[in-house]
C-alpha cells in the first residue's frame, strides 16, 4: 500500500460488487413480492395525471424502494418473524446490517429523484461550517414547527411558492418526515403501553401510511399537466387500507399463513380492533394485559381475539366503519371524476381520441371494489 499516494491510490467510488453487499437484504424481501398495491395505485391516477412514461417509471422506482426499505425497518422494530411467509431479513442478516440497508435505501430513492429534473443540480463540494450547519438546522427545525401548527396537510400545486422541481425535495422530506412521526408514535404507544384514541390513530396512519402514498401521487402531481389535487382521495385510501390491514390481521386465515396468526397482538400493537375493545370495555383488561405480554401461544392470542368478537363487538365495529369509509371513498371518486371530467371537456382535443378520457377511472375504481372485498 503506497500511503505516501493514498488519495490517488484507491479509487473514490464503491463499486457494483460493493451494493451486492449492501443490498442484500433489500434484494432478499424484494425476490417475494407483496400485492403491489402502490403500482397499482400509481397505474389508476396516471389516467388523470396522464405522467411521461419516463418519469412514471421514475416514481414507481422511488416508491417502491421506499416502500421495501420501511418494511425492513419495520420487521426490525416489531421483532417479526415473518414477512410475505419466509423469515424477516433480519432475521437472516442480523440487526445492524438491514437498519444500514434500510437508511442506504431511503437515499438511493431520494438520489432517484434527481432524474426527475429537466438538468442535472451541481453538488456542494466544500461541505458547510459548523456555523451554516447550525443554521441549517434550526432553520429546518423552525420549518417543521410550521408544518405542525398547520396540522402537517400538504399544500396545493398552485400554492407553492417556488418551482416544481424544487418542490419535489419538499414532497420526500415531507412525507418522509410523516412516515417517522407517524412510525415513532405507534412505537411510543406500544412500548408505553398507551392506548390511543380513535382521532389519534387516524392522526398516526395519515402519517405512517398516508406518507408513501402521498409520496406517489404528488410527485405525479408534480410532473403533470393536471391542476386537480387528488391529496384528499389517497387520504381515505390510507386509512381504510390501514383499517382493513388491521382487521385482516386477526381475522384473516390468509394473513395467518404470510404472518402469524393475530402476529399484531404478538407485537403489542394498538391496532383499530384492539383501540376499540379497549376503550369499549374500559374495566377489563383482558386486551391491554394481552399486549403487554405479546404471547406467541394459540390459546391465548384465540381467547383474545373471541372476547374483542363476542364481548365488545370490535370487528363487528370494525366493519361498520369499512363500510362509512368506502361511501366517502366512492363519493371524493365521484367529485373528482366530475370534476376532471368537466376541466377535460374544456380543452379542445382536435384529432386526439377522447374516448376514455370522460373522467371515470375504471382501474381505481376495480382496486376499490378489490379491497372491500375482505378475504375471510
């Protein structure tokens, strides 16, 4: 080794053989698929948003490398066993490494992003004094209050007070910033045993699962010629998505096979059954000593789950909120399909074929029919 050389010695970049390594365990939750419903999704508003191909495959990328990343960082906070029916990546790579690959992840999709720029942005070569650095984060720390007091809600297109590309920056860290917030507050209620109101976990699943589909449909919204906002409509998919994974999770046979059975009470989890249960039966604490313990045996996690059936009627409960949440889904559809339907009426399409471009999304409104439909 010539260290009299050393900065021209050995070479400055990592190189491919370097991200085998480092991706591994990425690569290893990816080789078995989920539903893919966030491509899914991302195809069904690309009729109204009508992306350059080129960047729609951008967005998907970014999307679904996030999307990986969180669940391994999510297996490793919930101690779980199973992921999609083989065993966690962690569980085959050890702790250190997956949280590495997770965080290496989350930049390569931000890194991602850049090809969604119209021209390439200079990178800083002398990094910023300490004095800047301060600066820089108590600037952003000013600006996450902001965002707070306003209740975190996004802003629209057409108030956004620089470019677009600039505000794709703004898009990732601020749904990033959700997805924590809305993840450390889920952590926080399990590991202090504190069971949260109904508002409150909605408040946290707009943050947690909310974040990576509104990642999506705003960096279509973004890249497109469509001034409608459609936040609002992936708003309610998120929380009944969410409602529905959590109903599924100790109601579903084919969640038990993918997973464990009731695997969320095993992890000590406030989900929206158990929230309810609680709070409707608030002397027993049959529920709360459940999760406390975060057994993995049978009997106990089944004599759980039949008390939250029989006695305070959870699912039951449950199931009627699906239901109130898929007529306010059908209708924020309807709206923005009239409305789309209106503004595409105004522009003259010449010899353009029009059929098709009314307003009616049939591809969403099939992922919508697919999810009210709850395998038993």
């Amino acid at each position: 080794m010539d260290y009299a050389n050393i900065l021209t010695a050995i070479p400055l970049e990592f190189t491919p053989q370097d991200d085998i390594v480092l991706l591994e365990p990425y690569h290893y939750l990816g080789k078995n698929p989920g539903k893919e419903i966030r491509s899914q999704l991302i195809e069904a508003f690309n009729y109204w948003l009508d992306v350059k191909k080129e960047d729609l495959e951008v967005i998907q990328n970014v999307v679904g490398m996030l999307h990986t990343a969180s669940l391994l960082m999510d297996d490793v906070e919930d101690s779980s066993v199973l992921r999609r029916g083989s065993p966690v990546a962690h569980l085959i790579y050890g702790i250190p490494q997956t949280i590495n690959t997770a965080n290496y992840v989350y930049f390569l999709a931000y890194q991602e992003i850049f090809k969604l720029r119209p021209t390439p942005i200079p990178m800083p070569v002398i990094p910023p004094s300490s004095a800047s650095l301060q600066s820089s984060v108590s600037s952003a720390s000013s600006s996450s209050s902001a965002s707070s007091e306003n209740g975190g809600t996004s802003t629209p297109n057409s108030q956004i007070p620089f470019s677009k590309d600039t505000y794709l920056d703004k898009v990732i860290t601020d749904e990033m910033l959700s997805l924590h917030r809305g993840q450390g507050l889920e952590l926080f209620w399990r590991d202090s045993l504190t069971c949260p109101s109904e508002e409150e976990y909605v408040k946290m699943v707009l943050g947690k699962t909310g974040g990576l589909f509104r990642i999506a449909v705003r960096l279509m919204m973004a890249k497109s010629e469509c001034d409608i906002d459609f936040v609002q409509l992936v708003n309610l998919i998120s929380i009944y998505f969410q409602i529905r994974d959590d109903y599924m999770n100790l109601q579903s046979s084919e969640y038990a096979h993918n997973k464990n059975f009731a695997e969320d009470l095993t992890e000590g989890k406030f989900s929206f059954p158990t929230i309810h249960s609680i709070h409707a039966n608030p002397s027993s604490r049959l529920v709360i000593n459940t999760l406390q313990k975060k057994s993995t045996s049978p009997e106990i996690l089944h004599h759980c789950v039949n008390y939250m059936r029989t006695e305070t009627h959870s699912f039951e409960y449950t199931q009627e909120v699906l239901n109130t949440l898929s007529g306010a889904l059908e209708r924020e559809l309807g709206r923005l399909q009239g409305e789309f339907a209106e503004a595409n009426s105004k522009i003259d399409l010449g010899d353009v074929e029009s059929e098709g471009r009314t307003g009616k999304n049939v591809k969403l409104e099939a992922i919508l029919k697919k999810l009210a439909d709850i395998p038993l």
